[in-house]
C-alpha cells in the first residue's frame, strides 16, 4: 500500500519550497495539482516542477464548484481516486499552495483518507510569512498577538480583530473590498494597512497607503492584507 | 557594503528550511546565532549546520536578560557589531528559529539596521505550522478565523481569543501553565486542547489529552497548545 503525502510548496518562488518537500516530490509516483474552476495551469503545479521526476504521473484536479454549489463531490471523487492509487502501492503526493495546514483543500481529501492510510503533512512558508518577509515587518513581538481572518468571515469576527489585536491578516480579499474597508474605517486603522497580491511571484504588487484606495480596482484572486500598528516600525 | 539577511531555520529539523535559505547559508561571511542566557550551543545554529561553509565566522550571541533588566543593550550592542561586519563589505546573516517575523529577535536587529543597510528576510517554517503538519490537522479552513497568542499576553486577550476563535495557538506556556489552563476551564474548551514540544526535533513531546493535566509538571522552553474545534476531526 503507497503513503499519501501532503506537500505545501509556499507563495510561488520555487525556491521557498523546503528541502524535505523537494524531497518527498522526486519520490512521488504520482502527484495531485490543484487547478481553479477554469482549468487553468496548476500554480502549484509550477512552483513544484523542478522537483518532480520525469516518470512522475502529474494529475490536475478541479477542487472547487463554480457558483453556489457543494465542493463535496469534487473532495470525494479525489478522495477516490488517490485512494485506488494508494492501493496499487503508489506513492501520492498532493501539492498545495503555501502550507498544507492553512485553508488548504488538502485538509478535506486527508480527512477522507487518514483513518484507512498512512499519511504524512510536510509544512510549507504560508502567502503572509513571505509578505512579512518581503516588506521586512514583524507579524508580531513579544506579548502581542495577531489574527489571521478570511475576508469571507462574518463582520463580526473581522470587526473583533480589528478592535484587539495589534496585527491582522486579511486573507482573499479581492471580492470583499467594500466589507474589509467599512471595518478598517469602523476602527479606524486604515492607516496600519497594507495589500499584497501575487508574493513571491513575478507579478507581485505591492498597495503601500490604503488612505486614497479605490475600491473598484481589480486585484488577483492571491491578495492580502495586514494591517499592523508596527507598520513602518520593523 | 555587504547585505544583512534573517534567515529562519524552521522549527528543527534541518530539512524543514526553504532551499532559499540554504543557498543564502552557504553564501555568508558572517552569522549570528542566537543563544539562551545560560549559552548553551544555539539551537539554530545546529538546525543551519548543515549548509554552513567552513570558512564562515560564527557567532553565537545572547539577545536575552535573565531577570527583569531590559534586552535593549543585548540588542543594541548586537547591531553595532553586525553594522561593523557591513562597513567591512562583508555577508551578515541573523539565524533565527521558525519565522524570522514572527515573534524574533531578529526584528529588533533589523529595526537598528533597515535605514542605513541592505537586509532581506527569507521566511520559514513557524513552530505551530510544523505542529498542525506533524498532528496532520488543519489550522483553519474555509471561513474560519485563528489566533497566534503567547501566553505572556494578558489575560483579557487570551480569553477573547478562546471566546471568539475556533483555533487558538498559544506560545511558551512553560511558565504560565497556570493563567492558560485557567482561561480554558473559564471558556469550556479544555477538549479541545493539545499540548506539543519541540516539534520535529529528537525530543518532540505530544500530550493529546488534556482533561487530567498536571500543571505542576515541567515543559520544554519550545512548548506550544493548539485549542481547536477541528481537533481530531482533520
């Protein structure tokens, strides 16, 4: 019977990979990519190829329902698929943008798979390490502590963050534009706020003052934001 | 002028560094280690040995009163001295455990330097991701929030946290057993806790069952919990 592995390969710099996960990926027999709903290239699938063998089977899979409907289906015919490949001793891996741990689709086709296979998560440099990284700011120091909240979250779970922690991560924020700044201007903190879309990835942007933001503008589905009260302190 | 890099090293196993900053490794003239107050051998200078040149300069330095006095001269005379090895044209590297943004040393070093010296911080692999990685369970998903609280916070924000948040990390609880078990039993949420040492090092400890904890018991500097509503169920 073949091992199911969970990869994180980081924000999109092949070489913000770790060394264990390049070398889990060359001994895969077949890896699983995430594509979106379009079908488009696996970005995943791009960060990890220089580390995957020639003779690997490389499997893109859509994971997410256009509109409204259920993503279940899509989970369980993966969850079915790896596991007849598990079954013929085939080693899986499947990759997953940032860190398989964090908002990761992984978590749904391990939950289907751990109780009847062996199964080991490999961590991977989350989208907002690396953007803490590229604008040289602390997430946090000493006593303080800090959120990480998607922007589908309920306002009130936004507006609780914004009120008592020093740093909040803002995750996915391209279709909650007009939620996200109605809660930084009810707190006032605008000002501590930064956007990043794309880290690591050569078409990176950096949006520096959100004071004069236009909230129309379109930014990539891979946008963040952290609003911080150490901005521009470290 | 030479560049100052913070590079994390992760949380202990030597694989689980990004490639970035292995090659960054074997490139400086100069790294700082961080040491304990008692100097021991620093702990990410062992994680980083493996891709350290032999003719690079090591330094192990103490960034950490023992008592109450403050670290700002540990800090301050830090700075200096890596500003000299700059001025010299030579490649400084600060090693720090986990993710250099993320509750590090580093920050203040880098806070003394950022002006007037070329730095760049290469992210890696925090305590807690590793954890969630090694328990195989997720930290969030979808749209759920989480907290990063070390237990030196005070205890209004360790409550909200556990009030308001299906994920909270807690951070060295070694000394604050006490306050931290408190907030649990005030919040009903003791099930869902799991206590972790030194994660992916020899040593690594995992306490999964928390309801009949003694909290007299002593714990590694490197410990972590993880309260989350998922536990066990990804």
């Amino acid at each position: 019977m073949g091992k199911f592995y969970g990869i994180g390969v980081g924000p999109g710099d092949s070489s913000l990979i770790t060394v264990k996960a390049t070398e889990v990926l060359t001994q895969m027999d077949v890896i699983y990519c995430p594509t979106m709903f379009d079908n488009k290239d696996s970005l995943a699938y791009e960060i990890a190829k220089p580390y995957i063998q020639e003779d690997t089977i490389v499997k893109q899979h859509i994971f997410r329902a256009k509109d409204e409907e259920s993503n279940e289906p899509f989970w369980q015919a993966t969850a079915e698929e790896v596991a007849k490949d598990l079954d013929q001793g085939l080693n899986v891996g499947f990759i997953t943008l940032g860190d398989p741990s964090t908002y990761s689709t992984y978590s749904y086709i391990l939950h289907r798979l751990d109780e009847a296979y062996d199964v080991e998560t490999i961590a991977g440099i989350t989208s907002y390490n690396q953007i803490a990284a590229t604008l040289n700011q602390s997430l946090a120091l000493d006593t303080e502590a800090f959120c990480v909240v998607p922007a589908t979250a309920d306002e009130a779970i936004i507006n609780n963050a914004l009120e008592h922690y020093d740093t909040v991560v803002f995750l996915k924020i391209k279709n909650h534009l007009n939620k996200i700044f109605r809660a930084l201007d009810a707190t006032n903190r605008r000002a501590d706020g930064v956007i990043i879309s794309q880290v690591s990835q050569e078409k990176e942007k950096i949006i520096d003052d959100l004071t004069e933001f236009d909230i129309s503008q379109r930014l990539s589905y891979f946008t963040t934001m952290i609003v911080s009260k150490q901005k521009g302190r470290y």
